[in-house]
C-alpha cells in the first residue's frame, strides 16, 4: 500500500512539474511573440513614415507662400518625430545607426526652425531651397533602402527576434538580412553628412546620446557584477549570466541577469563600462500588499541614491501605482531644477525594496552647466500666464523646448480650477514653452540628496 501510496505521489510529481514547465513555456512563448509584434509593428511603421516623409518634401519643394508652407513644413517635422520614435523601438542599441538618426534629427530641426519663422518677412534662402532639394533626394534613397528590407522580411518571413539575439551575442557579422539592410542603410546615409541646413539650422539631436559626458575608469565584467549585487540582493541561491555588449556600438555596457534559483525571482541590469554607473535595472516580483506608505518609501529611495553616490538631485514627483512608489528625481543646480537629468525609482510598498531603475536620461544629459541670469523678472514671466490660473509655487528650471534644445525658464505650479498645471515660461523672452497638467502626483521641490 506504502509503495502504492508513493508511486501515486511522485505520479502527481511529475505531473505537476510538467505542467509547470508547460506554462512556464507558454509565457515565454507570449512574451517572444509579443516582442516579435511590437518590433514588427515599429519596422513597418518606420517604412510608412520614410514613404510619407519623402512625398511631404516633394510637396513642400512646390509651394511658395507662408500659408500653405509652414504647415506643410511643421507637417515633415511630425512625420520625422514619428519616425523617431519607431527607430527607438526596434532592437538596434547595439547596432551602430546613430548617422540615421541624426539625419532624421536634421531634418526634424529644419523643418520646425523654419516653420515657425516669419516666411513672408524671412523666406527661404536659395541655399535652404537647395538644401530642402537635397534631403528630398537623400529621403528617397533610403526610402528605397528600406523597402528592400521589408520585402525580404515579407518574402523570407524574417523574425526581428534572431536580430536582437544576434546583436546580443556579438554575431552579428554573420549573415543577417535585417542587420545587412540596416547596415546599407547607415552607409547610405553616411554620405550626408555636410549637408548644408543654412544659417537657421541649429542640430536638435541629443547631445551625448551615448553616455559620452560620463566619467570614470572602464570596469571589468567582474566589478560589473560587484556592482549589480549592491541592486540586487537574492542570497546565495543565485544564477547569476553576464554579457558584454556587441563590437561596433558606440558605447559600452554589461548586461547582468540574477535569479533566485528556488524562488526563480530575476533581476536584469545594464552597468556602463565606463564609470561603472547603473544604466536600468528592473527586479521582477510580485508586490501583493502596501505596509509602508509613500513617504517612507521616499525615504528609502533618498537613502538608495546616497548610498550609489547620486549627488544634488531633488525629488519632483510621488506617485503610487497598486503597491508600488513611483518616485522621479532631478538635479537640482543653485535652485535650478535640471529635467533633462532625470532619475526614476520604483519602491516595493511590502517591505521598501528597490525594484525598478532608470537613470538613462541622467546619464545622457547630465554634464557641469553654466547656467545664465534669467533676462526678465518673474513678473513679466507671469503676466504671460492665463489670469485664471492660481499660482501656488514659483521657481526656475531648465527644459528641453521643441526644438530638444536646453531653455531656462521660470517655473509656475498653478490650480484652475480642480486641476493642478506646471507652466513654464521663457526666462529670455518671456514665451510660453510648455504646460504640463499633473496627474496622481505630489510635486515636491525640496533638495534631498
């Protein structure tokens, strides 16, 4: 009977184990297969945008009066920022693709620099209209570059997936369709680069998109670890992989993945080789009561920057999500809130463990700043500002304006009637650059690290 009972037991066993192992297959299966259609998704959007974006120029080369070209002008700078934004979501960190971006960035900056001038006062140049020829031109060659890779995508049935693992790995010199494409589309768009955006141009791509202000020694993959277990702490029980990113990228870093073996909790984080400073780091559990509140919380994420070294940064926002804190910082330069440098923690609500991380924004903005003594009172800044609005908070900031370039502005946190709004008026000019209207947040301005 005993040897019955036992049999039956590790029957139900391994049934149970397969059962898992199944399911543990079919979310892996889901998420692949999510990711595959996000990255699909974003590739053919990117091939939707170039056609448009091409056709929009053509028509801006045929007009002739402010009416009719500004808009269309504003028009090529949407397409661009859309275009933008799909390139950001296919899986090419580690591909080498900044000269296309900084195309789009330029083209981008053109067309809304000369939009929003007076094109009845200050038409275009001969030397803009000769730049605008070129770009329709350059648009139309990797117009042409890109429907080439979708159709072998479409032909082949590629999968963006074996990209993503190729340029992980490091292989990505094998053959790679997707990779060769994109690689003729970089050296197309290398010949572009003394174009000539006439004297209104000014470059609204990213300054140090790739971490390149950051200081510090190169660190081993042995240090990266070191690091990555001050984040992340799962006990002795731990898997720990580590990779190095692919030859050719423009910056380094070290991928880090721990699990917990008996609980199979995982944490992933990227470390740059340089400086050793935590790009993101996500530690996935779930998070299923609140025994601490928000400002404990808080306090927890202050104490975490402290103890990594994150210097003169302010907590702006406060925010909670189920059981998780959403905290944002930035830094805080002689009263001047910097946004651009922002930091993102999310806090655990059971036990005020920190569970999420981003620092990219900081790391890619944050550089020593001279910064300059506002040309109007704060007066005059608010005399730009919607009588209605209640004025609660004042102080200064620098933003990112549309054209992604550093303004220093005053900063306004006003009320109209049950909504609470951040104004930020031009300290130069006295231009109303941008209104946020809050959400499920507590600002907050006081200096805490």
């Amino acid at each position: 009977m005993i040897r019955g009972i036992l049999i039956g037991v590790l029957t139900l066993g391994v049934a149970g184990t397969a059962f898992w192992g199944y399911q543990e297959h079919r979310e892996k299966n889901a998420i692949l297969l999510n990711a595959e259609n996000n990255y699909q998704r974003a590739f053919h959007d990117l091939t939707y945008q170039v056609d448009l974006l091409h056709d929009k120029i053509g028509t801006t080369l045929a007009m002739n009066s402010r009416k009719s070209l500004s808009p269309a002008l504003v028009e090529v700078w949407r397409i661009t920022s859309e275009a933008h934004s799909s390139v950001g979501q296919l899986p090419l960190t580690l591909l080498p693709f900044n000269k296309t971006e900084e195309f789009l960035a330029k083209i981008g900056d053109f067309s809304y620099q000369t939009a929003v001038r007076d094109l009845d006062k200050d038409p275009l140049t001969d030397k803009e209209y000769t730049s605008l020829k070129g770009l329709y031109k350059q648009a139309e060659d990797i117009q042409n570059e890109l429907r080439e890779v979708q159709h072998l995508v479409l032909k082949e049935n590629l999968r963006w997936m074996d990209v993503e693992m190729a340029l992980a790995s490091g292989a990505e010199g094998a053959d790679n369709t997707i990779i060769d494409g994109f690689k003729t589309v970089e050296k197309t768009v290398s010949g572009y680069d003394e174009t000539d955006f006439g004297p209104s141009y000014v470059n609204m791509q990213k300054k140090d998109e790739n971490f390149k202000s950051i200081k510090g020694e190169v660190i081993s993959k042995e240090k990266a670890l070191q690091i990555a277990k001050r984040y992340v702490k799962m006990g002795k029980q731990e898997k720990v992989n580590i990779t190095e990113n692919g030859k050719g990228s423009s910056f380094g870093f070290y991928s880090v993945s721990i699990q917990n073996i008996k609980t199979k909790q995982e944490a992933n984080m990227d470390i740059t080789k340089k400086g050793g400073y935590p790009i993101w780091f996500i530690y996935s559990r779930d998070v299923k009561q609140s025994k601490i509140g928000l400002n404990e919380a808080s306090n927890k994420a202050i104490q975490f920057l402290k103890e990594n070294k994150f210097q003169n940064l302010a907590l702006l926002e406060s925010a909670q999500y189920d059981n998780i804190g959403m905290f944002t910082f930035v830094t805080n330069q002689d009263g001047v809130r910097i946004y651009p440098d922002a930091i993102k923690i999310k806090v655990a609500l059971d036990d005020g463990n920190i569970i999420g991380f981003s620092a990219e924004d900081y790391l890619k903005s944050q550089h020593e700043r001279s910064i300059p003594k506002p040309a109007i009172s704060s007066n005059a800044a608010r005399a730009s500002i919607n009588p209605k609005v209640k004025i609660m908070e004042e102080g200064r900031a620098i933003i990112l304006n549309d054209a992604n370039k550093e303004v220093l502005c005053y900063e306004f946190l006003g009320t109209l009637d049950n909504d609470t709004y951040r104004i930020f008026i031009n300290a130069e000019d006295g231009t109303e650059e941008k209104i946020e209207k809050l959400k499920n947040a507590e600002a907050l301005y006081e200096e805490v690290v």
